[in-house]
C-alpha cells in the first residue's frame, strides 16, 4: 500500500475547508496525526461507506463460515422456503 499524506492535526485546525476540497478530489485518505504520532484516519463519505459496506459483507461470510463449520446448515431448499418470507415474487 502506498503511503498516505499525512497532516498534523494544528494543519487539519487551521485548513480544514481546504484539506476537504482535497479530500473530495482525490478520494485518498489522510492520516492525521497529534504530537507526531498517527491519530486518526479522515476519508470521504463514499470511501466510508464502501468500507462499511465490505465490512458488512466480510463480517456476513465469517459468520457463514463459523455456522457451517459448526455443523449449523440447511438443505438447499429449506435455504429456499426460508428466504421466501423476505424475497418478493413468484420463487419456485
């Protein structure tokens, strides 16, 4: 991963208007730091939310994962009869 700009927190004070105008162009990250050591990580609104969005994915398979390695399964087709509830239309 290539390094990401970085920017003490008295810059982020003092520019902030201008650090977001960047932000929104660029889409890249910033690390911000406080008393020389990284401190916290700003990204754009559709960065995060892709990121919480992968998260959410990731987070569902370890959770599959965890249930089948426990011996926690369903037949295709009580998979199928489960889901009708939630899914609209003719599913047959």
């Amino acid at each position: 991963m290539a390094t990401l700009p970085t920017k003490p927190v008295t810059e982020v004070k003092r520019h902030a208007t201008e650090i977001l105008a960047e932000l929104q162009r660029s889409r890249e990250p910033v690390v911000i730091t406080e008393h020389g050591r990284s401190a916290a990580v700003l990204v754009d609104m559709e960065t995060f939310g892709r990121l919480q969005n992968r998260l959410a994915l990731l987070e569902g398979i370890t959770r599959g994962e965890r249930a089948f390695s426990e011996g926690r399964v369903v037949s295709h087709a009580e998979a199928k009869r489960r889901l009708r509830r939630w899914l609209p239309g003719d599913h047959r």
